[in-house]
C-alpha cells in the first residue's frame, strides 16, 4: 500500500537529483517495496516532479534569476498534488456516500457536461491506457491508446478513451464541434470519483474543454522558458501534449487567469476547482 512516507521519500531523493531508476533499485533491495506500489507512488509524485525540475535543468551561466512565474508554476503544482493526494487517502469513507445508482446515470451526465457536441457521429473508442509522463519518452512514444487519440486529434475526429491516474482527469475526449471544422478535447473526472478539491467540493464529474488549435508544450530548449507549438511527428508524445496542457500547463501560460482561459475558449468546472486550489493556499 502506498503511504505518505513512501510519496515523501519520493519526492525528496528527486529533489537531490536522482533519477526513477535509482531510487526504484533503492526501494526494491532496502524497502520491501512491491512493484505495484512503487509505480502507484511514481505516478503521484512524477507528473509535479517533471515541472518541479525544469528550472534547475534549464540554468546556466547566462542567467541566474527565473521568470517571475515560475514559483506560481510550482506552487500551483504542489497545491494539487496535495489535495488530489488528501482527496485518495478520503476515497474509503465517501465511497460510502454515493448512490449506488450513480453508474446508471454516467452517459446521461456524459451528455450534459459537454457543451460543444452536436452531432451524433460515431465515436472511436481508443481504450484504456494510463497517463504519460513527457519525461519519459517510452511512456508514450508506442502507446496505441495515446497515438489513436493524437491520430484523431490531427483528423478532427471524434474519439475518448480512459487514462488510469490516481490524481488527475482520466476520461479524455476529442470532440468534434457543430462547424464540423474544429476539434475542442476534453478532460474529466469519472462521475463516481471519490477526490475532493481544497474546498471540499467533490471532483466526480468535473471537467475542461478547449479548443485543440490552442494547444501548447513548455519549451526547455531556450535560455528562458515560454511555450510553443505541440510536436505532431509522434502521435502518442502530440496526445501527451494536449493532456499536459489541459490539466496544468493552460494555468502555467496564463498564471491561473479565468479571464484569460475563458477568452481562450476554454470552460469547464475544472478550471475553478485549480483557481481555488490556488486562491486557497
């Protein structure tokens, strides 16, 4: 079972510069640690780490101060994973207060959380896969679930599937929309999703929609961090992108601004939930 201990071990050997490996060939020989465990604890910790460990990888001797947003980038980051990991760790006891009829009613709610589908197209059903990390190339570089999602977001078609991760939106959507010339993708909760936000407010069904064209990757390439056009040469690294962007980067680029998102043609309750994670800390 995973436990706070083992998630602050994680976290800290990280922030002394170790690689995954090194600290998993650690935890297996001295902690006892089975393989479940150790990946569950990865990917709660991996998706802040990656964002956590640009500034050191991208400082030089041509500059020693960072981007005045970048200690909100971090800290928008660790208030998520936060209360995402709080919100685990209460799944037992508010599972004892769903509706068991909850299921019956996932399509309809389906329908309603999505304000730009208005067609009846046939849907592709892309499967059931887990959430990339952009650190990590072989997580995404031949997966079939993330590469027919960024097939279908180059095609403009419409399309979902289920990613497993213990923190952040699991259902993603590519939506076609009425001009049936745009694609927006979308992020949800699954409507019987025990998590809670630093308000109490539960996550179970939340989401946020955006248009694709609007789509951008952090690039470490330069001496100053800013974004850039996603890479669609590789299918499944374009799908990362995108779920990057719509679960943390869109608040990084727009220093959590509802403004600013919503003039980007993004909506969703999603959006509030992470600005008043932010407001709250």
């Amino acid at each position: 079972m995973v436990t706070p201990e083992l998630i602050q071990y994680i976290k800290a050997e990280f922030a002394k510069g170790r690689t995954r490996e090194e600290v998993h060939n650690d935890l297996v020989k001295n902690g006892g640690w089975s393989e479940v465990d150790l990946n569950e604890g990865f990917r709660s910790v991996i998706p802040m780490q990656s964002i956590m460990q640009s500034p050191v990888t991208m400082q030089s001797s041509s500059y020693s101060k960072s981007p005045a947003w970048f200690p909100k980038i971090i800290l928008i980051v660790i208030i998520l994973g936060g209360i995402f990991w709080a919100g685990w760790f209460l799944r037992a006891p508010l599972m004892k207060l769903f509706n068991p009829e909850v299921n019956k009613t996932d399509n309809t709610a389906s329908v309603l959380n999505n304000p730009v589908i208005a067609n009846t197209a046939i849907v592709k059903d892309c499967g059931i896969g887990t959430t990339p990390d952009l650190k990590n190339p072989l997580t995404y570089q031949n997966d079939a679930v993330l590469a027919c999602l960024g097939n279908s977001a180059l095609r403009c078609e419409n399309a979902k599937a289920n990613l497993n991760d213990a923190l952040f939106p699991t259902n993603f959507q590519i939506i076609k929309n009425e001009d049936g010339q745009s694609c927006n993708f979308k992020l949800s909760y699954k409507p019987d999703s025990t998590l809670v936000d630093a308000t109490g407010q539960k996550l179970a069904g939340q989401y946020i929609s955006c248009p694709i064209s609007i789509v951008k990757v952090l690039d470490e390439t330069k001496s100053t961090p800013s974004f850039s056009a996603p890479s669609t040469e590789n299918l499944g690294k374009y799908a990362s992108q995108i779920y990057f962007y719509g679960t943390l980067g869109l608040f990084m680029e727009t220093n959590v601004n509802k403004s600013q998102i919503q003039s980007l043609g993004c909506s969703g309750p999603y959006i509030d939930t992470v600005i008043a994670s932010y407001n709250n800390r």
